[in-house]
C-alpha cells in the first residue's frame, strides 16, 4: 500500500506530512511529561476504600 508510487501522489504526501505531523507531537508531549514533576492527589475515596 505504501510504496514511493503512492507517496508521489497528493494523497500520499499529504499522508505523509500527516504521519510526520503525528510523531512530532507525540515527540513533543512526552518531553513535556518527561520534565514535568509528578504530581499524586489523594481523593477521600481512596484513603477511606469507598465504592463510587
């Protein structure tokens, strides 16, 4: 399905600028969790076994 005749066409390049668009995000959010400081939270459901 993927071959260079397919990424020749406008439809295969804009697939591709898709697909490239997709992984920079994904780079871009886990850098982000990377650095960020983990934060946990208690609820009172959880410290007192509640059921919701």
């Amino acid at each position: 399905m993927y071959t260079a005749r397919f990424f020749s066409t406008k439809l295969g390049r804009a697939s591709l600028a898709s697909i490239v668009a997709m992984v920079a995000m994904n780079c871009f959010a886990l850098t982000q969790q990377l650095h960020a400081a983990p934060q946990v939270l208690a609820s009172s459901a959880a410290i007192t076994g509640e059921l919701a």
